[in-house]
C-alpha cells in the first residue's frame, strides 16, 4: 500500500474513532498529528460514488473537520496553514460523502451484532403482549402515539433511539443531495451561481512575489521603456506642430503692455539684455546649448550620471556609476532630435553638459548658451556665478530651472520663491524615470521656443 494510501485510511480511522477534533496541523501545514502519530501532508485521491478529486490532507482534515463552516470561514483556515488547494465547492460533497462512509462502518458491525441477539428479543417481547389490566388502564392515559405498547417499548429502547439519531450525524452527503430536492432549485442555482463568482474574483493564486518579480523582471522593463508618458498640462496644452506656437502672441502682447521708447532702441544693450532685438543674437546660432548640473554630490543628478539621464532616460545612481569605474570620464554632450524653427519636422541638436559655467570662459555671449540648470534648491549653489546669474529671481528668468529629487524627499525651503519645474525619481521602479526625463524635456523645448529660439535647428 503506499504512502498516500495509509494516510488516507489512517485519516478514515481517526473519523470513525470521533477523534478528528484532537488532531493537531502543525504550524506550516505540512503535517497532521494525533496520539503520537503524524501523518505527512500527502496528496489524496477521494473517490465516492462515480467521482474523484485529489487535495492534499491537511485541506481534506480542514474541510471535514468542521463540515458546515461556511466557505468563508474554510477559506481563512487554509489560509492560515499556508493550503494552495483548498476543496472547491463542487467536490465537497464527494469528500465529505467519503468519511461520512467510513463513519458509519462501526454501525454496520453494531447492526450485525444485533441481528445475532434477535432470537432474544422476541421472547423479551411476547409478556409484553399481555399486559395485566391495571397496566392497561396505565397506558389509556398515555399520548395517543403511544397507546400499542408495542411503539412504546421500542421507543424506550436505547438501542432503537441510537439508530434514529445516528443517521443525523453522518448524513452531510445526503443533507447536500436533499437539498436540491427540498429546497427551491431557484434558491441552490444563486447559490451556486453567488460561490462560483465569488471565486472566480478571488485573487487567490494571483499573489504577486519576490520569485515572481525576479522572474519577469526583464520582460518588464522591456514594457515600461515603450511607455510613453502622459505628461502634464503644460506639455498637453504644447502646440503639435512647432511652428504653429503661441510666441508670436507673446511678443504682441509685450509690445502692447511694454511699447519699447526711443531711447531704449538707441541705447546700446549689453549681451545680457532681455529686450535684445532677434537679429543682435545671431552670434548664437550654429552654438550648442549649454545644461548645467550640481556640481555637489549630494543631488541625484551630476556630471557622473547626467549624460545617461538626459540622453537615454535612465537614472543611475551615482555610487553604482562609481563602482562601474564610469566617473572618470563621463560623457559631457550628447545628440537629440528637436522641433526646425520655420519648418515641419526634426533635426539633431548637440546639447554640451557642465557643472559651472566658468568653464565656459568669461565671454558673456558664451554663457548665454546657457538654456537649462538642474538645481540643489540651496542659493549658495550660484554665489561664485557671474554678476547676472547670481541671484536666482533673475537667473530662472533667464534660464530653464529644474529641480529633481527622490520620491519622499522634503523639498528645500528656498525652492518656493523660485520659478522651477519639479519632479521626483522613484527609488526602485526605474521604469518611471521615463515621466522624468519626459517633464524635463518638454519644458525645455517649450522655454527654448520662446527664449532662445537662436539655438535651435533653422530650416
């Protein structure tokens, strides 16, 4: 016989001894004990009738250990020993039916037993036949249903009230069939109907974990780098075509609000004059625009990790570029395609990554390349800056201002009277660096239309 056999009539054993309720499941489901006698977490094939179904133990033990809990109440105890497959609605009759079975074999041999005692029991009976007249008078005074004293010595007999009451304990399968008869079938079919829904929204065996992660780790990346940010309501408000934006009304209404006087357009302005005509700033055309990062090493965005942010979405930690040996060199330009000014389509443009803009020399013109500035949200970040690019009011209005931080971080203090975009990295879901990267460049494309359109691709 094997091992799941002798589990299976053990467990039989233990329903009909009545000592189901004195076994014990251990702590991680894998094994059920009573008397000194453990048997392993097997799995069992039931068989009643003309079905099978194959659980394992400790899910049978749990089912028929208390046989009307509700499927609730079930649900939570199996969850409770770690059971992946609990007894579906549909085979619980079948398994209750099998030890409900097995209950009633020690009835049978108690049945035999009392057939071989009959021959008495007649001869017990035949006085009873003829009963003294004052014991006749006794009995008119009894219930109706009991006046033959016939009925009512059976109905004293312990032996006849154990086989009435019996077939109540053990008919858990036939309680079940009779209830499609009995019961409106209207009532068992919404029933029915109410269990299988309930299951089918389970999320059981839909648990989402570590292994499961690991395993579809690449095929997920793979999803999310296709992804395509919605972006927020500047970028959407952004017009399709870059041709057709909204700077031509702007420069109407400046020159409505703020007509330029005579003396100003004879005055000779410096490289770092706002209401500079267009033409005066042809020097920057051909030039390449100039981003600008922390230069500190506590910003998530620095010259080590800048380039591979900005130019290919993806946010690496600092001390992981470090221990790639990467930090020595790391790129300071790199290539993207941007909005023609006066005409449809793309063109590339060379973007060159710094970390002060002294390195761009003393020639103001040379600085006014400057387009974009990832700041710290701390001022002392532009102390040792130029005299128009110190004072971060004038500095964002000149340039394009971006702060980014990690997910949870307290945003500085000083950040809530400067005029920059905001957005924060995930700490684990690298797949969302591409919301990021996207708010970054869609304001900068939006700020380079209308304040340095020199530097972009001309048709």
């Amino acid at each position: 016989m094997s091992d799941p056999d002798r589990v299976r009539d053990a467990l039989s054993q233990w329903v009909a001894q009545s000592k189901l309720k004195d076994a014990r499941v251990s702590e991680d489901g894998q094994s059920v004990s009573l008397d000194g006698t453990t048997l392993p977490n097997e799995k069992l094939t039931i068989t009643f009738g003309e079905k099978s179904c194959s659980y394992s133990l400790v899910s049978i033990y749990l089912q028929i250990l208390d046989p009307d809990q509700g499927v609730l109440a079930y649900r939570n105890a199996c969850k409770k020993y770690n059971v992946t497959d609990p007894v579906k609605t549909l085979d619980k009759g079948t398994i209750l039916g099998y030890f409900a079975s097995s209950l009633e074999q020690p009835e049978v041999s108690s049945a035999k037993a009392a057939e071989i005692a009959v021959p008495t029991v007649p001869v017990e009976e035949k006085p009873s036949d003829k009963l003294t007249e004052k014991s006749r008078k006794h009995q008119e005074h009894r219930s109706s249903k009991d006046k033959h004293g016939k009925r009512k010595h059976r109905s004293q007999d312990p032996k006849v009230k154990k086989e009435k009451k019996r077939p109540k304990l053990v008919t858990n399968e036939q309680l079940i069939s009779n209830l499609s008869e009995v019961v409106d079938k209207r009532h068992l079919d919404h029933n029915l109907e109410k269990e299988e829904i309930t299951k089918a929204l389970s999320t059981e065996g839909f648990e989402v974990t570590p292994e499961l992660l690991e395993e579809n780790k690449e095929a997920t990346q793979t999803i999310t780098a296709n992804e395509i940010p919605v972006g927020n309501s500047a970028s959407i408000l952004r017009a399709a075509n870059p041709r057709k934006d909204l700077s031509r009304v702007l420069e109407l209404y400046n020159d409505t609000v703020n007509p330029p006087s005579s003396k100003s357009k004879n005055s000779s302005s410096t490289p770092f004059s706002s209401g500079k005509p267009k033409n005066d700033r042809s020097y920057l055309v051909g030039k390449k625009p100039v981003i600008v990062v922390p230069k500190g090493m506590t910003a998530p965005i620095t010259i080590i990790n800048a380039h591979e942010f900005l130019a290919n979405a993806r946010f690496v930690p600092r001390d992981v570029m470090v221990k790639q040996g990467r930090q020595r060199t790391p790129a300071t330009s790199f290539t993207r395609n941007v909005p023609m000014v006066g005409a449809n389509g793309t063109a590339p443009l060379e973007y060159e990554i710094v970390d002060t803009p002294k390195k761009l020399g003393p020639d103001p013109r040379e600085w006014e390349r400057i387009v974009a500035v990832f700041v710290l949200g701390q001022s002392w970040q532009f102390k040792d800056w130029g005299e128009k690019y110190n004072d971060p009011v004038h500095l964002f209005a000149r340039t394009y201002g971006f702060f980014v931080s990690m997910e949870g971080a307290k945003l500085p203090a000083e950040l809530a009277g400067w005029s920059v975009r905001k957005s924060q990295l995930n700490r684990d879901k690298r797949g969302l660096d591409s919301v990021s990267f996207a708010s970054f460049w869609n304001g900068l494309d939006e700020w380079m239309t209308v304040h340095k359109r020199e530097l972009l691709p001309h048709a």
